[in-house]
C-alpha cells in the first residue's frame, strides 16, 4: 500500500499490485500430482519398514520352526528389492502396479503353507493389508484378489490343518469384504472430494498477486483478474486503475489498509468497486508481507477473492438452516465458558434430532451442559481437548445414558472456544460388530471363550498380577478316550459330549476367571482368585471328576476322563506363552501317567526336551546302527538247565549312553521307528539262533508292538525272511500282551494265523494283567502264556493262589506257562512245586550281550550237553522290547 495518502498514484500503486494471478488449472494438477507420488513414496518408506519388522520377528518367533531364518530373510530381500524398485519408478513419475499386491499375498501364503502354525498371524496381515491395497489400487483391484486369495488360504488350510484355521478364514473373509466394501467407499469419497477440490481452486472467483518492497506496482498478476473485473491486466497494473473504481465509501479503509501493509502487518480489507460490465462487485483483498531482521517489507502477496456471491447468499442462510434443523443426525454445539473447566460446557444449539434423543425442548439452550444430561468426566474431558488441539475426535460407538440405540460421534473445533458434535444412529453396524468379535473370540461349538480370548485375558491377568503381586494359575485339560467316542460313534456325538461337558464346567466350576475350549477336546481354565498350588489342584480335581461322570447322549452313556496340567504365575513363568506352554508340557504328563492332574515342575520341561530330542532322532536314517540286543537265558524248570535266551533291546545313543526300552519304545510307535526297529531285532535274534543251535538251541521269539501286528508292511516282510532263511516251523517265536490281542481280536487272530501258517509260534505276555479271553486264547494258534512278574513276586509272601492258577489254566489250554521277572532265588522252589514249567529272571541270569552270553552257555552247560525246553516251547526266546518296565 501507498506510503502517503496524499499521493494519487502511490495510493493507486498497491491496489494496482493486489491483482494477482489465479492458480490456473495445471498447476493444481502438478500439486495432486506431487501428492499423489509423495504418499506413495511415503507409504514404501513404511513398507518397508513393516518388512523388516515382520521379516525380523519370523526370524526370532519359534512360531515359525527351524526355516524362520530363511523365511525371515525371504521376506527381507523381496520387501527391501521391490520397494527399491518401485520407489525408483515413482520418483520418475510412474505408479505402483497392482501387482505388488499379489505378490505380497503370495509371500504370505506361502510363509502359511511352510509354517501352519502362522496361520492365524498371516491372516492378520493380510486383513490389516486390505485397506492399504483399497487405497493403493482401487476397490476393483481389491475385489479380483479376493477369490485366489480365499482359496490360497482354504488349500493351506485343507493341506495343513493349522490350529482354528476354519474360523480365522471366515473371519478373513467376512473382514476382508466389508473391509473392501467400506474402504472402497471411503476411497470413492475420497475420490470425490478431490475432483470437487480441483473444480473449487479451477473454478474460484479469486486472483493472486505479489509484489516487491512495501508499496509499489504488482510483479505478478495473474490472469483470473480479467475474469475478475473485466479489464486487461495492463489496465489493472495502472497506478490510478483502483482510484477511479473503489467505492468512495470505502476509500479510506484501502487507504488505511496501505499504511498498515507497509508497515509490516498483514491485513485483510474489504471494498467495493465497479467492474468493466458497470457492476458493484464486494471484494476482499488478504495481504501477507514478509519482512526482514530490521523489519522492512520486502514484499507483499496477496488474494483479491469476489465476495459478491457471499453477501448474495446470505439471503438464503434459512434455506441452509432449515435443512439443518431437518437432517436426521443429531447436531450439537457447546460452547466452553470457562477455558479451564471442562464442566462449563454449555449447550448452544442443538437441531430437532438432537433435541429428541436427550427428551429437551429450546429452553435448554444456554444451560449448562451437566445440568440437563447425565455426562462423564472423560466426555466433558475429550471436548475441551478438541477445542484445545483444534483437532477432530471420533469415537465409532458411543451410547447416552437411558437411550438404547447406539451413535457414531464426530467432535469438531468451532470459534470461540465452540465444538460441533454429531451423532449418527449405527445401532444395526455396532450389533453386527458385536456379533462378528463374539464369533472372532468365542468356540462356535461350546460357546466358550477359544484360544484368542484366553491369551488376551491371560496376558490382562498376568499384568495384573504383577502389579499386585497376585499369582495366577493355568489349567490345560485334555480329555482321554473322546477319540474313541468320534471313532466309533462318529462326529455328531463328540459334539454332543463336549457341549455337554462344557455346559459342566461353566454351570459348576466356580472362581474360574475364563473356560476356555482352544479345540478338538482341549480346553483352558484360567484362575486369579485363590490361585495357588493348592485352590489350583482343587479346582483340577473337580475337573477330573465332572469329566468321569457319565454323559447321556442319544442311546449311549458315554464315559471320559481328563489328564490336567497345572501352571502357576510367577513362580512358573512371567508371561502368556511360557505359562500354556509348562502347563501343556504338565498336562501331556498327567496324560503319560494315566489321568489326574500334574502341577509343572522344571524337570518336566527337562524330560519334555529330551523327549523331542529322540524323536527327531528316530526319525533319522541310519539310526538302528545304534541298536543293541542284549540277551537273557532262560531255564527249564524241571531240568534247571538253559535252554533260551530272552532279546532286550538297547539303544546306544550318541549324545544320552545306553537307554533303556522304557526310554525310546513309545517314542518309536509314535515316529514310525517301530518297525525298523523290531526287523532289526528280529534279523539280530534270528543271527543268534544259528550260533545257539550249535549249543542244543532252537527257537527264538519276538514281543511285538501293536504298530507291528497290525502294519501290513512288516507282516509281509515277516513272511518273506520266514522263506528266505528256510525257517523251521517253531523256531522263531513273538509274544504278544494280552492288551493287544484285546485292541481288535479279529485283526489280531487273522495276523497271527497267517503268520502260524508259515512255522512261527505266539506267546502271551504278562498274561494274567489284562483282560484277554481265554475263548480267544484257547481258539487262536496260542502255545505259551508268560506270567507277569507281579504275581511271580506274591510268592515271597507265600501267596501262590494266582500263579497256581495260571498253571493250572495254562496246562489244561496245552499251553506252556513260563514265570518271567524272577528275582529271588527262593520263588524258583515254589515255582517248581507249582508245576511252572520255565522261568526267566535276575536271580537265573542277567540280560547280556551276546558274547557274554555264550560265555555264560560255556559255563552253565550240562556235562551230557545243552538242555531242552519244554515239548512245544524248547526255544530262544528274543524280546523285542519291554515298555516302562526294568528288565530283570
């Protein structure tokens, strides 16, 4: 502005210079542009950034097994190349194809498919990635990758069958779709606002200007001013343009408004002037100035905006204002009387909608706030927090005391210390999200909490309890025998008996902070009220004994028992994943022992290692090299001469020594090992015998696992060294527990039938602690009972009732019966006055390896040479194995 009022052509000059050029259309183009590439530029600077989070918690999460290094680092290399590429070709102006979203799912999948157990989390990714790609490439896009990813994830979840993969693919797929449907939504929006924001700046009635020093001509003028005013921009430029056109009324106000700019303040001024056409136009003209350190103007911009159309509007503020007051959302306005009282808040208006959820009429406008609704602190806190920061604040779902639906609210900053609140009706979205977290964190089966609730309050517990010194106990229940119910009963009924038992446990477990079902016939129960060792073994045994009662379902009483596994915080571990996993680890050895409850211990986690460690060995090729046999004689009783020998495997382990049957067998069965390592024994006793028939002895029998007897494989190779040795019929002999004929007769007599067919003979061993039939044993190629070593040891107390009748038995069936376990000397006179046939134990002879053992025949031999068996049962017998029992 002019520096001396007097001067016509200095006031001229800076009305002159306040014509400015308008955006024109191309640079707002080049701004969105320049948006456009910044946001995606800045949104691979957070890719990649996300990558090497992820990439370096797969490499430390043993979640993702021993390839969590390599997937890690898979994921690693192909964030950090593409990300380098595509921020190359967006900083040259291209865009980010659509097909960077299909190869991040691919990685995903795959990590799924290589690593079941990070299902769930890669789930969760995907689902958190879905919005980025709705922005990123459009809903169109997001929708074409939807199908191949739902059935990526339905294959991974067939093949594999990772814990709870049903329900995280439902929740994936309905997230996903209204994710999709939302964002897009949003994104359209978005769209939309954008296309009106370049039409507004295109189409505004406003001319930019800027100039140098604090008075003097414009520089720079642009073009919209003809549009403007209707002159040329030469006409404008002219010193005298704005003299002769400014309304005389407002004269003085741009003169004042010149000496102000000049001065170094920023004004904004209001005038009128008339146009080429001979219109009266309003014009606001805002003038910023820059200065330098003495404080001199070293030049001005300003905006020259057409307010015409505003002071025409005006008039049609009602129309505007009765719209208002007839939409359906509510709308408020509070106004804060006191800057530093939260509780000042007074209502200021408020339309029809809103007036009719709080039950108010006009004559609370201008109260105060608390006194006419039942308000929170925190809501009263949160307003003057947006009138503080001048920043929005939303809250999704929000419900007024004594009102039943529920609202979406959006807070926004108004002047003078204002806020405008909105509140739209979402009943129906916030029951629907209701609904779908309930399905997220609760079992569709039992209707309890599942694994995902449990961790979340378990970890909410164990914060807790560190804060308050508090233990917390977790109880891990796994139910016996309900495989049994789904496989001979089918599906349908295993349900119906977990519903049943969950119904149990909810109605009469009491101070139980969460009953959880994590799947099949597992379950959690989570204690943080008298959660010690003691209130926690209570609690274990009344769910040992709810499991054991009987359960109705349909024509059957069904009948199970759990095995509970008992973990405590902080004395067995600080946080979430320890605790399940020593509670799991306790609750697998209840299981090992038969039932009931174990409370964790670390040598539990010690033997649970170990465990691991030979199961992994077993399954390694090459491992029976470390097979040893160890042999034991055995003795005819009424000769008290050897005339057998008993196998006992051994396992001469690299790292553990010698381990005993007790120590691999189970572990064998489960891994498969069984069978390679009962051929081994079988190949190694069948070796012995030609050495040991040199010395009178003739046969040989091998214990066989349950794995065996029913594995067609190793029935077929049985036969197949039956014929390419020449085997003579009753020289190698198998014993068989009474437990496994029992399992399944029928398969059970066909197998051992096909094998009596081509000369090998059967023991019963252990006869008498289980439950066999003597009609299946009397009617099956059956020639020898072994009495268990529990009765053979009653005998010290002179209690032979039980051994006297399983000779007797035996011997009317035309079996020979042998005493095995004898460990005193002094059983050996009562087994013989009993009519015991042979015998076998510490107190005869020590199992030994076979060089031992020819050692021992030399010395033992009878001067007339070897002696014999019984008739039918003159063998070597070869045990294959001896499950949790100490060989003697």
């Amino acid at each position: 502005m002019g520096r001396d009022a007097h001067e016509g052509t200095e006031r001229d000059a800076p009305l002159a210079s306040a014509v400015l050029s308008a955006t024109p259309s191309t640079g707002v183009h080049d701004a969105a542009t320049a948006d456009q590439q910044a946001a995606q530029l800045e949104i691979l600077r957070w890719r990649t950034v996300a990558a090497v989070v992820i990439g370096a918690a797969v490499m430390v999460l043993p979640l993702f097994g021993d390839l969590r290094l390599q997937i890690g680092a898979a994921i690693l290399l192909f964030a950090t190349a593409s990300n380098l590429c595509l921020t190359r070709r967006v900083q040259r102006g291209g865009t980010v194809p659509a097909l960077l979203a299909l190869g991040d799912i691919a990685v995903a999948c795959t990590v799924a498919m290589l690593v079941p157990e990070a299902y769930g989390v890669v789930i969760v990714v995907l689902v958190s990635s879905t919005g980025l790609y709705v922005f990123w490439f459009g809903p169109r896009a997001s929708w074409r990758l939807l199908p191949p990813t739902a059935i990526a994830l339905l294959a991974i979840g067939l093949w594999s069958s990772p814990d709870a993969w049903v329900p995280y693919l439902i929740a994936w797929v309905v997230t996903c779709t209204f994710s999709t449907i939302i964002f897009g939504h949003v994104a359209r929006t978005l769209a939309a606002q954008r296309k009106r924001y370049d039409e507004l700046v295109n189409g505004i009635d406003a001319a930019v200007w800027e100039g140098a020093g604090p008075a003097g001509p414009a520089e720079f003028l642009s073009d919209h001013v003809v549009d403007l005013l209707g002159y040329g921009l030469d006409q404008v430029r002219d010193t005298a343009f704005f003299t002769s056109r400014v309304h005389p009324d407002d004269l003085e106000v741009v003169l004042e408004s010149q000496r102000l700019v000049a001065a170094g303040e920023n004004v904004e001024v209001h005038f009128r002037i008339v146009d080429a056409w001979g219109r009266t136009r309003r014009i606001q003209n805002r003038v910023r100035v820059t200065v330098d350190g003495t404080g001199r103007v070293t030049r001005r911009r300003g905006v020259l905006v057409d307010e015409t159309a505003r002071w025409e509007a005006e008039s049609s503020v009602r129309r505007y204002s009765d719209f208002v007051e007839g939409i359906p959302i509510a709308l408020v306005v509070l106004s804060m009387a006191d800057p530093d009282d939260p509780t000042s808040f007074v209502l200021q208006a408020a339309n029809p909608a809103a007036t009719a959820i709080a039950d108010l009429d006009e004559a609370a406008i201008g109260h105060r706030l608390a006194d006419l609704l039942p308000v929170s602190d925190e809501f009263l806190d949160d307003m003057a927090q947006v009138i503080r920061d001048g920043e929005p604040h939303d809250e999704p779902f929000v419900q007024i005391e004594g009102v039943d639906e529920v609202f979406s609210m959006r807070a926004v900053p108004l002047p003078d210390r204002c806020v405008g609140i909105s509140l739209e009706d979402v009943t129906k979205r916030a029951r629907m999200a209701e609904a779908f977290r309930h399905q997220a964190t609760h079992d569709a089966l039992t209707g309890l909490p599942n694994r995902a609730l449990l961790q979340e309050r378990l970890g909410r517990a164990l914060i807790e309890g560190d804060r308050t010194g508090a233990p917390v106990a977790l109880l891990m229940v796994d139910l016996d025998q309900f495989k049994d119910v789904n496989d001979a009963l089918g599906h349908e009924y295993g349900d119906a008996l977990l519903r049943e038992l969950s119904r149990r446990m909810s109605n009469r477990l009491r101070n139980c902070d969460t009953i959880a079902r994590l799947g099949g016939d597992e379950f959690a129960v989570l204690l943080t009220t008298d959660a010690t060792t003691g209130g926690a073994e209570e609690v274990a045994r009344r769910l040992t004994e709810l499991a054991e009662e009987p359960v109705q379902v349909g024509q059957y009483r069904l009948q199970v028992s759990a095995s509970v596994g008992v973990a405590i915080a902080p004395e067995h571990g600080n946080d979430a994943e320890t605790l399940m996993r020593r509670a799991d680890g306790a609750m697998y050895d209840a299981k090992q022992a038969g039932g009931g409850h174990v409370v964790y211990c670390p040598a539990q986690e010690v033997a649970a290692v170990r465990r691991l460690e030979l199961l992994a060995d077993l399954r390694e090729s090459g491992f029976t090299d470390d097979v040893e046999v160890h042999f034991q004689p055995r003795v005819d009783l009424r000769t008290m001469s050897t005339f057998g020998v008993e196998a006992l495997v051994r396992w001469r382990h690299p790292r553990h020594g010698l381990l005993a049957p007790a120590d691999f067998i189970e572990l064998a069965e489960v891994s498969g090992a069984i069978r390679s390592i009962t051929q081994t024994v079988t190949v190694r006793a069948c070796d012995a015998l030609a050495t040991l028939t040199g010395r009178g002895l003739r046969s040989a029998s091998v214990n066989l696992s349950t794995r065996n007897l029913y594995d067609p494989v190793w029935v077929d190779w049985l036969c197949d060294l039956s014929h390419d040795i020449e085997l003579v019929p009753g020289s190698l002999w198998m014993e068989l527990t009474e437990g496994q004929l029992m399992d399944d007769p029928r398969q059970s007599a066909d197998v051992i039938r096909r094998l009596h067919d081509v000369g090998i003979r059967f023991s019963v061993d252990d006869f008498g602690s289980g439950a066999s039939s003597l009609a299946l044993i009397r009617d099956l190629p059956i020639d020898e009972v072994k009495i268990d070593r529990r009765f053979v040891e009653e005998l010290l107390d002179g209690d032979d009732r039980i051994v006297r009748s399983i000779v007797d038995v035996g011997h009317h069936l035309g079996l020979t019966v042998t005493a095995e376990g004898v460990a005193d000397p002094t059983v050996i006179g009562a087994l013989r006055a009993i009519g015991c046939d042979t015998a076998q134990g510490f107190a005869l002879a020590p199992p030994m390896p076979f060089g031992d053992l020819l050692t021992h025949l030399d010395a033992v031999a009878d001067p007339d040479g070897a002696g014999r068996g019984p008739e039918g049962a003159g063998d070597v017998a070869a045990t294959a194995w001896r499950p949790a029992v100490t060989d003697r």
